[in-house]
C-alpha cells in the first residue's frame, strides 16, 4: 500500500453523547463462573430482537444459573427501561422475593439506568455488569436466545405471523426448555428435574 500510496479509510470512532439519563456501572462479579450450587444464588440477564415483518418485538429474560431454568420473561414492542423492570419483578414474584441473588447483565443502557439499579438495590440484590463489548461475559444467556432462535424460528415465515403467534411460539419455546429440553451440564436432566431433584 505505502508503495502505491495508498491509505485505507478509517471509520471515525462516534462519540457516545449523554441522553440525560444516570448511568450506573457495576463491577463484573460473575467472571464466567456460569454454575451456582443453589437456587436463587446467580441470575443472568439480556435482550434480545425478535423480527418479524418489517417489526421488532423485543424479548428480556432472566435465568438462574443453578439449572439455567428461565425464570422470568416478557416480550415487547419497545426497549424501554420498564421491559427489564418488570421482568425483574416477575423473576422475584416468581421465586418468592430472595435476597442477595447477584444479577448479571450486559452494560446497555436500560440495565445502567438509575431505575434498574435503584429496583436492584431496593429489591437487596447484588447488581453485576459484564465488560463494555464482551458478550463472553454473558455467553449462557445469549446462547439461550441464540438457540431460540435457530429452533424455533429458524424456518418462520415472519411476513405471515401476527404479534399474538410470536408471542405464542415463545411461549411455547420457554415451556419446552424449562421442562423438556435436556441439558449435558445438568446431567442430562431439564432445568424443572434437576431443580426439583435438588430440592
């Protein structure tokens, strides 16, 4: 290149600007370490789209990591701080309101928000955040979505489903992970027998 003097473009860097909004960074407590001996202990969380037509619906869940059961969900036609909100109140109502539960997340801006992190701290959890672009720090998470998608939407034609019928297939999904799916970490069990032979 410096023979034929050439250059390559470089693509400028953008530089984040403030919505207003507080941004609330944690530490990275989870450091990979994806198991927990006990219910209740490790819950992960993340967002993920899901397209359909020319519309989006937007997916939240929570798993604990001690049989990876998805234990709270909700789906939406928004991003909105109030998605995660209420699927953090969903996965305490769910799990009768335990303390001390570390919650791990990625840094987007609706988990940074004094919202999210103000409901952590009333609810007396720990809040956990993975580095800034590293999606290895939430992989069980996003793997679970990825495998949403590639099984059970994989062969969809989108253009033809309504919002009900999205909803429906990932209720369906969620049912038939939580109580179907087998797992090789979990002993070849679905996350509902390994939760309750633990029990």
């Amino acid at each position: 290149m410096q023979k034929h003097h050439l250059q390559c473009r470089v693509k400028p860097k953008r530089k984040w600007k403030s919505q207003g909004q507080p941004i609330i960074v944690a530490p990275n407590l989870l450091q990979r370490e994806f198991t927990a001996v006990l219910p209740n202990k490790k819950w992960v969380t993340d967002i993920t789209y899901i397209q359909y037509g020319s519309s989006t619906l937007y997916l939240s869940t929570i798993m604990d990591l001690f049989n990876n059961q998805i234990v709270a969900y909700k789906l939406y036609t928004h991003q909105q701080t109030s998605l995660v909100t209420d699927t953090l109140k969903a996965a305490l109502n769910s799990r009768e309101t335990p303390k001390g539960v570390i919650v791990h997340c990625d840094q987007g801006s609706v988990y940074t928000s004094y919202a999210y992190q103000q409901l952590i701290k009333e609810s007396r959890l720990v809040s956990s955040m993975s580095r800034r672009g590293n999606c290895w720090d939430n992989a069980v998470i996003e793997s679970f979505h990825s495998n949403l998608k590639s099984e059970e939407f994989q062969y969809v034609k989108f253009n033809s489903m309504s919002i009900n019928k999205v909803r429906e297939k990932i209720d369906q999904y969620i049912k038939y992970y939580n109580e179907e799916r087998i797992q090789e970490k979990l002993g070849y069990h679905t996350p509902i027998e390994f939760g309750s032979m633990a029990a």
